[in-house]
C-alpha cells in the first residue's frame, strides 16, 4: 500500500477521453475533405494517420515504454491533423516522412506525450514548407470545380498519389490552382488591387464558408471546422481563450488596416476564412501540450498568435503565416507561463507573495 | 616609416582604454567572496569534516573560491549538492556516500566512565557531563557528526535513528510505499528498546 | 489591460461560476444519506481520547490511571492559548494513557486517554447552564467555550473561543454560518439543520450577543433547501428574522472553505496572510453553532458530534450521533460492515478527508464523515499517473487562482522555489484540480510534499543557524580559554625574566659590566610567540 | 524613420543573428540552461553589442579611415570589444555575483563572440550612418536576447521532461535549437533589403 493523498474521488476525465474528443470534432472537416478531393483526401488521411500510429508504435517499444500508449488517441490526433494541413498534392513520400518527423522528432524524443515544446503535426509542416515549398504550395483543383479533370477515380488517384502527375499524364500546371491566399499575394505583388484580385479569383465569402475554395485538405470548409471547434469549447475539451482572443485580434488587426488603405489590405472577413486560420484557432493553438495552461496565459497566446499570423500574411514571404504563427508562440509558452499567471486569491496582481 | 604609424595609433588606443580599465577596476573594486557566505548558509553547519575540510565555512570557502567539487557535504545531501550547484553555476555531481536516516549520538551511560574526551570532541558544545560523571548529549542540539564517536574510550555512544515526530511527519513524495516505512519505523522502535535495556 | 482581460476571464470563464472563482460541481452521493434521521451510536467498550483533538497545542492529562471520571469531566487540561480541553464521553475508569494510533494519514500515534466506560453513563454538572446568556458578560462567555472544549466542527477544529472575539480595531459585522457541506456523500451538517435548527439560531445568536455583531447570515446550498426552509420557518417562530437571515448559494464545491464562502457571500477576497476577521466577518460552521448553543445554555462539554457513516462498502448507511472517542471499527459495525478485508476507511469527505490504514481509530472532534470504501473504487480514483499534457484544466478549476499542473511540476522536480514562487502556500488542498485532471496526477500529494519540504528545510536551515551559532561559541570560547593560559603562562615568564633579571643585575652589578640588550631580546621574542598560537591553535582543535 | 525601423526589425527577425545567420551560438548554447542567466546573460551582450558598433563606427569613421589603415580593422575593433567586455565583467561582479557566477566562462568569451564581432564589421560593411550602426548593433542584441530568453524557457520545460538518453543534453537542445530556426523562416521577406 502506498500513501495517497486525497481527493479519493475523481471527475472521469481522461486522456484518452480529451483525444478522442478532437478526433471527433475534426470529423465533419475530413469528411469535407473527402468531398472536395475525393480518394486523393483518403489516401492522404489513412497514410499520416496510419504512419502515425506505427511510427508510435515502433518508438514506444524501442524506448521500452508501454506499447499501450499509442492507443491514447495523441498519436491518430496527430495523424489526423497532419493531413488535414497538408495540401491534398503531396506524394506518399512526403506524407510519410511527415508523420515520422511529427512523431519522432516532434514528439517522442522530447520524452513523448506531454513534453513535446511545439505542435508535432505543425512541426512537421513548417519542414516541408520550407524543404518541398513546390509542393506545400500547390493546390490541386477542387472535384465541383473542374468536373472534366480526370483526377479523381480511385486508380487515377492512386497512380497520382504513388508516381507522381507524370503517371496521370497531367502537368502540375494543369491540375493545380492558387489559393485565394497566394494569389492575393502574387496579385498585390504586381500592383493590383485587393478588390480587383479577389474579383478576378472569383472569391465568394460565401464559398470560403462552407467550403468550396482550394487549400490544405482541411482548410476547405470554416463551417466544419466551427461545427467541432464549438462542440469542443460547450465540452470544456478546449477552452475559449485561445480560438476567440487569436480570431479576434485578426479580426481587429486586418479591419483597421483595411479602414486605412483597402487596396493594400485584405478585409477581415477574408483573413478569417482564408487559409488554414479556423483551422490553426480551433485545433492547432489549442494544442494543450503546447500552448499555455492559465487562461489569462491563453489570451496572450492568442493575441500573440494573431498578430504573427496578420504580419506574416501581409508583409512577408509565406502567403500563409497561420501555422509559422503558432509554432513561433510554442516557442514562447514556457515564458508565457512563467511571466503571465493568474492572480492568486487575496493577492493583488503582479504580487505574488 | 610609413609602417609606425598604425602601431603608433594602435599603441596610444591601447594606452588610453588600459587606463581607463585601471580606473574602473579601483571603482567597482569587489573586497572579499560574497558568494562563499551564500554557500555556507546552504551547508547544514553539522562541522563533521566528512567534506575533508575543518568546518562547514572552510568548505564553503573552498567551493567558492578554488572551485572544489560540490558534492562532499554528506549530510546535506542531495540537496544542499543542488543548491551548491545551482549557485555556483556548474553541473551537479552525485554525492558518492550513501544519503543516510538523520541520526544523533546516543551514550549508554551506565557505561561512560565520565571521560569528558567526547565533550572536547563536540563541535556544537551539545554534550553535559563532568568528569567522573555521566555525560549525557542534548539531543535537540546534536548535529549527527559522530565525531564524538573515535575519543571515546569505551565506545559507549551509539547512533540512533531520530523518531519520527507526528508534528514534523510530512508526505512523502507520492508513490512512496506505506508498508516500508511502517516497517522501518516499528524496528527502529523495537531497537530503541533494546538499546535502552541493554 | 490585463486586469481588464482577467475580470472578462472571471465572468466569462467556463469553469468558474457565479460566487467564487473557480470549484467543481459533484455528483448526487449526498442522496445517499440526505434525509436518514440522526440515530445514536450505542456505548463502545473502551473510548479513546486524544489528548489532541484540534489545532494548536497538545493538552496535559490531568486523571490519574484508575481514577473514575464522569460524562463531560475534563481529563486533559489545555497548555498554552491555543488549545482547548478534552473531555470525557461517558463515566468509567481510566485504564491507562498511552500512545494509541489517531484518525491522521501518516498512522502515526498520540498520547491518549483510554477509559473503560461502567455502563452507568453519569453526567458531570460542574458547567452551569447559562440561559440567559445576554445577561452574561462576553468575556465570560468566551471562558465557557473554551472550558466546553469547542473547536470547528466542520473539520479544521480550530479552537472556537478564539474567534469570538471582540477586537477595537477589526468590529466584526457579519457572522456566517456554514451550512454548505459541499464534500460529496457527506450529510451530517444538513441533517443537523433539519432536526435541530433551534439550537443552531440559538447558537448563533450566542454568537451574535458575543462578538456584538448584527447581523447573521446561514449559508446554504441549493442542493439542501428543505434545510433552508427549515431554518427560515424556525428564524420565523423564533422571532430573529430581523438579525439572521438565510442565504441561498448555487451548489458548487468548494463552497464551504471559509475564504471561498466569504468570497461567494461577499464578493470580496480575504486579503493574503489577512483574516476573516480583518474584514469585519466571522465564520463558523452549523455544528460549532450548535455546540455553542449546548456549552452556554445546558452547560455541556463537546463530548459527542454527528457523523455520516457512508460509503460504497456501508450496507446500512446512516447519519449518526457519536460520542467523541469511539472506535471507528465499532461505528461501521453498527452500520453493517462486518468484513473489514478489503476497505478502505475514510476519515472525513472523499475530497479533503484522508485514507486511515487501520480500523482501529477513535472519533475525534474533526470527524465530520466516516466513509468505508471498497479498495476497487479507492484504486479506479488513485488510478496511475500518466504525463501531463497541460490542459489546464486545474487552474480553472483552481478556487485560489493557481496554476496547479506547472506547481506540481516543480514540487515533482524539487524545485521548492520556483514552487513558493508560484503561490505553493495560497493551495487549501481542496482537491478540485486532482479530481478533474485527465492525466490522474495527484497534484495536491505534490502540494502537500513540496509543503512539508519547504517545513523541512526551513527547520534545517533553523537548525544549521543554531549550530553555527553553538560552533562559533565554541570556538571563541576555545580561543579565549587558549589565550588566557598564553596570558597566565606569559605572566608567570614575565615574572621568571623578572626574577632573572633581577638575578642577572645582581650579578651584573657584581660584575660591573651591564649588557641589556642581551636581557631584553628574548623577552620580546617569548611575548610575541603565544599570540600567534592563539591565533591559529582553535583551528587545528577543529581539525 | 522608416528605415530605422527596417533596420531594427531587419535585425531583431528577419536576420536573427542566431536563428538565421548562425553567430553567437557558442553562448546560445552555453548559457541558455536558466531563464535568469538568460536574461543577465541578453542584457551583457546588448551593452557590449550596442556599444561596440558605435565605438567601432568611431574608430573606423575617425582613426581607421583617416589614417589609411583599414586593414587592421580587426584587430582594433578587437581591442574595443575586449575593453568594454572586462568592463561589464568587472560591473557584473561587483553588482551581481552570482550572475558572474552563473556566467562564468561565457562572460570574457564575449570577447572573442563572433556575433559582437560580427555585429561591428557588417556595419562597417552595410556602410550605415551612425545612429543607423547604434541602431543596428541594439537591434542585432536585443534579437539576439530575445532567441536566447526564449530558448531558456524552452530548455527549462526540457529539463524535466523524460527525454531518452541518447538525446538527453546536446542533442536535444540542437533539436530544438533547429526547430527554432525553421520557425523564424517563416519571418523572411518581412524587410525587403
């Protein structure tokens, strides 16, 4: 018998039970990626979540650890949503090494579940981004789009997926398209306006919202995305702090500068659904493991990750600064945690003893 | 003579900063080791000399000044090792003695033949006696250093265990077995009685 | 900015709730036991009696071993002011004081008083009722419930006569009376409200007439409002509708930690290292009220307590008057336990009450519960620590605004600084933060560890102070004692050259020839020499 | 204006002394361990850098150029960083000891940081004014400062997570030190220069 200490009653809550949670809520999201890119979204979803869970598997039991771990849910979650931030163009190769990389490197060698310092499956993508940015920046065209692109049946699909576009006897030309966030780039790049580009893309607010633009696997569809995102927040399985102060300060930040000069700056409402932001607010910066643990500590984070999202967007290389955004704030959630606490009952704020 | 000047720049530089130094050198002038003062505050001040040194604040200078090892205080144990470390900056090193139970001296004094050998002996002035008369040691002052143990001619003190006082019980770090200890502490009650009657 | 940020966070968060910051809503195992009348507990064999029943200092037994004593007769004498006497719970012959195992997690033993009862169950009438107790000075008042030995009933048995005080400086206004029982099974308290609400608005008005404040408020929560009708009806009849009214609270634990009630009654926070009192407000439990009531107007000693005997492993559950000193094997067998293999008995609620490691343990004034639990359930609650994956859900939770995770984590890694510096001290131990973590860390273990560390090393630190300070003495003392032999030594050569000179000059004088030169060198050189000795001589002794 | 800011913000980000041009990683490495070190550690070398530019703009502006000898410009500017360096070591030790102490040999290694170097010759190189090679070698410090408080606070969090030995130490801390670095890529383009 050992010496245990009270409360000798627990809530329930489980690990186990949090993962299988966010899996859950990321459902409607999958199944819009199935939608919009057919078998392709299948491969690429079986590929991360399967390597996933074998490369757990095998870490695990080389460390000598309880092989009943990948069964925690941490694992298929990083899976799940490395494919969903992957654009639906990778090769399996690629996929493969990034569900390695996420559970290796991102996870297992900082000691595994709990001690990762940066969102594993982010990891992962920020490597390819900056190693394959062909690749991580191509986007294949939506199935409703281009109905008479033979792209989409399993053995086409299967062919792309293993060999290449030269299997298919396509071109990457042919079958790719910029999404609305890189063609606004390349577009005020060029001295275009942002009205005038958004026009000339065909952009619809609307179709950002439900889900019909081109993107990450998951990125398709904001609505899905909430649908789980809202669940999760009525849950507690996520709190509010982080998805509300980070959505907010795009909002913020991108209208007041598209009050100052709308040519230059792309409105709110465009930031909000482009991109993989509902994605990262709701799924990726909640990343318990990495992101801070007080509430006051989230709001920060959020803040933080706004901003970097918004300045990366606007002024910098990357079309997409959403997922650079987090991991940069990963890097700041021990000082977070440590400089930004709660005020502790009866004691002003600041002071602490 | 092209070649002077550079080194004559060079020099006059170097002349201008090196007094400066000199200057600022006298101004934040640092007069003895504050840190081997914060060192010995962390050392538990038992003055038993396992370190090899002849005190705690011999040791403390040691550690502070030439950089000797952290990890001889044994009754400090893992912990003053880390805090030592912590302050002075360097990698921790394991102690190599075994961290023991606190003790204290015991002296069976139906058999002390009033030497008064291990009261000189006492670091912390802890033991009473005469001689010719039983000493006794205060065992609320006694450090454990044991170093009244080697002048005793008859080899009448003992080292006991301290018992565990409910008001000082504390938890242990979880995970700890109950069994264990419960078992400990009845032997040691057992051997307490033993001690006494023998 | 971020104070604005931390009030849109207070009063939107999830997991806090109107009242107090913070806390955890329970299941429905009060059912269990709401509403079962108080029964009596029959006379066991032997009472037990701590000579410790509450915070502060141990008392002294004052019986003698075969001595008889009655019903409420003191048998241990309070030392110092914060303590409290102990009382006998029946008549019967004292067999003998010895140390015998208390209701506390380390199994540890106290100095007890066991007392073999006669059956015969006679009172002792030294305390004198006071009925009409507004005619009585407070200060007198005040000696009565310390004499009837009345501590906190509500578990922190902290010595009540202190609290009644009356200070200049901090005039108490409100008195609240705790009738929250926010621990899951527990139902002592509410049942007390049912069936003696008299006593208890009695008490209270004891208790208003004591400290002059005017006004009191009974405390209840939402899950218990048959209590909270009970209580009105009688403040009704009773005419004290004008002093004392009944407040109702959402339920929510924990609410009955007295910063989180004042909290969630007043809306403000008892400041760090402050009091309740210094906010003008006092705050007893209902039982303590009732003791109150039973010590001033009947003139009876704290000698038994009610008591929920509940729990999974409890076929006959049930709310129970105890005389204090009872054994608890004795209590559960009286609800129907009749294996004792294979539960585990809890001494007070399931979130703040310890697990005992034998059966074998006396009713003391804390105990508000006693809950046998199968092992099974106690083992799915202790289930294996798995890794924190920082969700947070502890600090939302948290009543005092903590960030427990981050705190176990440095108390894990013995890090009792950085710990102090995150607030170890503010944690009550309610619990709430192990109870909803998904990774089933114990993180009020860790607090309570890295507590009882930073005691253990402040009296080390203490003690190490105390040598050093014993060893400097020591080695002025040697110094000293060295340099008065040198001096006595240096004396007695003086004198010696002295003579010798003398001598020499006698000689000399004989000889006519004076060389003084030769005389006087290895004077100095004789006095120069012990000084150095003195010097260098305690640091060989050390060695 | 604008262009201070470029500078600035150039220097903090886009072109992070440690994450994208890779100087000054021997203390990066060397005294990230602890948060306080860290910091003691960013505010040393914010001084020294901050005022090594300016001095080594004098000296190259006023002595070096002047004199035809801007040859020997390493070897003075040398000079200028080892003075100011004893001169924080000897403020350091008077006002925080165990700061020094926690230092330890990273504080004279200043002297020979590549980054304090560095910082001094690339604005001689960039040609700066004077209060834009101020500005630039406060900026270079403080991006300098702000990867290293970071990556202590990271290396805190590792301290006690249950890395598998093989990794444990160096390795990890490269690990993440590369994570890092990727990361700060995504501040590219930022600053057209």
């Amino acid at each position: 018998m050992i010496f245990l200490s009270s409360p000798h009653q627990h809530g329930g809550n489980s690990i186990q039970l949090t993962m299988f949670s966010v899996i859950i809520a990321l459902i409607p999201a999958a199944m819009v990626s199935v939608y919009l890119y057919g078998w392709l979204a299948v491969f690429l979803l079986t590929t991360c979540i399967g390597v996933s869970l074998a490369t757990e598997f095998f870490a695990l039991k080389w460390m000598g650890k309880e092989t009943d771990r990948v069964w925690d849910g941490s694992a298929g979650l990083t899976g799940l949503l490395l494919a969903l931030i992957l654009p639906a163009a990778v090769p399996w190769w690629m996929a493969v090494f990034a569900a390695v990389f996420a559970i290796v490197l991102g996870k297992q060698l900082y000691g595994g579940l709990g001690h990762n310092p940066f969102n594993p499956a982010l990891a992962a993508r920020v490597v390819l981004l900056i190693s394959f940015p062909l690749h991580m920046t191509s986007w294949i065209v939506p199935m409703h789009m281009d109905a008479s692109l033979d792209m989409y049946s399993f053995i086409t699909s299967l062919k792309f997926f293993f060999l290449g576009p030269d299997a298919v006897q396509q071109t990457w030309d042919a079958i790719t398209m910029a999404s609305p966030l890189g063609y606004l780039k390349t577009e005020l790049g060029q001295g275009v306006t942002v009205t005038e580009a958004l026009v000339n893309y065909h952009y619809s607010t609307l179709h950002a919202f439900i889900g019909r633009e081109a993107g990450s696997l998951g990125e398709g569809s904001a609505l899905a995305l909430l649908m789980g995102g809202v669940w999760l927040m009525a849950r507690h399985t996520i709190s509010w702090h982080i998805p509300i102060s980070y959505l907010l300060t795009m909002a913020v930040l991108a209208g007041l500068f598209n009050l100052i000069n709308p040519d230059v700056y792309a409105p709110p409402m465009f930031h909000l659904l482009a991109g993989g932001l509902i994605l990262c607010a709701f799924f990726m910066a909640t990343d318990p493991v990495s992101s801070p643990s007080s509430g006051i500590g989230k709001i920060v984070f959020g803040i933080g990750c706004g901003i970097l999202t918004w300045v990366i967007r606007t002024f910098g290389n990357y079309p997409e600064g959403a997922m650079f955004a987090v991991v940069l704030m990963n890097m700041a959630t021990p000082l977070i945690d440590y400089y930004v606490r709660p005020r502790v009952y009866g004691h002003k704020r600041g002071k602490q003893s | 003579m092209d070649f002077l000047y550079p080194v004559l720049i060079f020099a006059t530089l170097a002349l201008i900063i090196g007094t400066g130094l000199a200057f600022a050198s006298r101004y934040f002038y640092v007069e003895g080791d504050p840190l081997a003062d914060k060192v010995d505050a962390l050392l538990p001040q038992t003055q038993c000399g396992q370190c090899g040194y002849p005190g705690c604040r011999p040791y403390a200078d040691a550690v502070a000044g030439s950089g000797v090892a952290v990890n001889h205080c044994v009754p400090g144990g893992e912990r003053t090792m880390l805090a030592i470390a912590d302050i002075m900056g360097v990698e921790p090193k394991a102690i190599e003695e075994e961290e023991t139970a606190p003790v204290v001296a015991y002296i069976r004094e139906d058999e002390c033949i009033g030497c008064t050998l291990c009261i000189k002996a006492c670091p912390v002035d802890c033991i009473i006696g005469a001689p010719k008369q039983y000493h006794t040691i205060v065992t609320d002052h006694c450090t454990g250093c044991t170093l009244c143990l080697e002048p005793c001619p008859v080899d009448c003190i003992d080292m006991v265990e301290t018992p565990e006082l409910l008001e000082h019980w504390s938890w242990p770090v979880p995970g700890t077995k109950r069994a264990v200890k419960a078992e400990k502490r009845k032997a040691q009650h057992d051997g307490k009685i033993e001690g006494t009657d023998a | 900015m971020l104070n604005i940020w931390h009030k849109i966070q207070q009063s939107l968060s999830l997991g806090s709730a109107q009242g107090f910051t913070g806390g955890i809503v329970h299941g429905n195992q009060y059912k269990i036991t709401a509403g079962h009348p108080i029964v009596a507990c029959a006379l066991p064999e032997l009472f037990i009696h701590p000579i410790k029943q509450h915070i502060g200092e141990p008392c002294e037994p004052i019986v003698e071993v075969g001595e008889r004593v009655l019903r409420g007769q003191m048998i241990a004498k309070p030392q110092g002011y914060l303590s409290v006497p102990v009382h006998a719970s029946t008549s019967g012959t004292v067999t003998c004081i010895e140390e015998h195992t208390i209701p506390h997690p380390s199994g540890l033993g106290m100095i007890s008083i066991h007392i073999k009862p006669d059956g015969m169950d006679e009172t002792d009438e030294s305390l004198h009722p006071l009925p009409n107790y507004r005619s009585v000075d407070a200060t007198e008042l005040r000696e009565r419930v310390r004499d009837a030995g009345v501590a906190g009933l509500g578990g922190a048995v902290f010595p009540t006569f202190i609290k009644l005080v009356q200070d200049q400086q901090n005039q108490i206004d409100t008195v609240l009376l705790n009738g929250i029982e926010c621990e899951p099974w527990l139902t002592c308290d509410h049942q007390l409200m049912l069936e003696k609400a008299h006593e208890i608005i009695s008490g209270l008005d004891i208790i208003l007439h004591m400290v002059e404040a005017d006004k009191g408020i009974i405390v209840i929560e939402d899950n218990k409002l048959d209590a909270a009708d009970v209580m009105k009806q009688t403040l009704s009849d009773m005419g004290l509708t004008d002093s004392i009214y009944v407040q109702v609270l959402p339920t929510r634990y924990p609410q009955g930690g007295e910063r989180q009630l004042i909290q969630a009654v007043t809306g403000k926070e008892v400041p760090a290292g402050g009091l309740p009192l210094h906010m003008g407000v006092l705050s007893l439990n209902v039982g303590t009220s009732k003791a109150v009531y039973d010590a001033v107007c009947l003139g009876e000693p704290l000698t038994e307590r009610i008591i929920t005997v509940s729990g999974d492993a409890v076929p006959k559950p049930a709310n129970m008057s105890v005389r204090l000193g009872t054994s608890m094997h004795f209590l559960l067998k009286q609800c129907g336990v009749e294996h004792f293999d294979g539960i585990k008995i809890m001494h007070g609620g399931p979130m703040m009450g310890e697990l005992l490691n034998q059966d074998d343990v006396p009713v003391v004034k804390g105990s508000n519960g006693i809950l046998a639990m199968n092992q099974q359930t106690i083992m799915r609650a202790h289930h294996q620590e798995e890794p924190c994956i920082r969700c947070g859900d502890c600090g939302d939770v948290c009543p005092a605004g903590l960030m427990p995770n981050l705190l176990a984590a440095h108390c894990k890694e013995n890090q009792f600084e950085r710990a102090e510096d995150y607030s170890l001290f503010d944690c009550i131990e309610c619990g709430a933060c192990s109870y909803v973590c998904p990774s089933h860390i114990p993180l009020v273990h860790y607090f309570r560890y890295g507590k009882g560390q930073v005691a253990q090393i402040q009296r080390e630190k203490t003690f190490a102070e105390e040598s050093r300070q014993r060893s400097e003495k020591r080695d002025a003392r040697l110094a000293k004692e060295l340099a008065d032999k040198e001096e006595k030594r240096r004396v007695a050569k003086a004198k010696k050259e002295a003579r010798a000179k003398a001598l020499a000059e006698k000689e000399a004088a004989e000889k006519v020839v004076v060389d003084k030169d030769n005389v006087e060198q290895p004077d100095v050189e004789q006095t120069d020499k012990p000084e150095v000795k003195v010097d260098e001589k305690p640091a060989e002794d050390k060695a | 204006m604008t262009e201070f800011g470029i500078i600035l913000l150039s220097a903090v980000l886009v072109n992070n002394y440690v994450l994208t041009k890779f100087l000054g990683i021997c203390p990066f490495l060397g005294v990230s361990g602890k948060l306080e070190t860290a910091i003691g550690m960013s505010f040393a070398v914010m001084f020294v850098m901050t005022l090594a530019s300016t001095a080594s703009w004098i000296i190259q502006q006023l002595i070096l150029i002047p004199f035809d000898i801007v040859y020997l410009q390493t070897v003075f500017f040398i000079l200028i960083i080892a003075a100011l360096v004893q001169f924080v070591e000897m403020v350091m030790h008077k006002t925080s000891p165990v700061l020094y102490q926690g230092l330890g040999i990273f504080l004279p290694l200043i002297t020979t940081n590549c980054a304090v170097l560095g910082v001094a010759i690339l604005n001689v190189q960039q040609d700066y004014s004077f209060f834009a090679s101020v500005l630039y070698g406060f900026g270079a410090a403080v991006g300098f400062g702000l990867v290293l408080v970071l990556f202590s606070g990271l290396r805190e969090r590792l301290e006690a997570a249950p890395i598998p030995e093989a990794f444990k130490g160096s390795p990890i801390t490269l690990i993440t030190a590369g994570m890092m670095a990727l990361a700060f890529m995504g501040f590219a383009g930022l600053v057209k220069v």
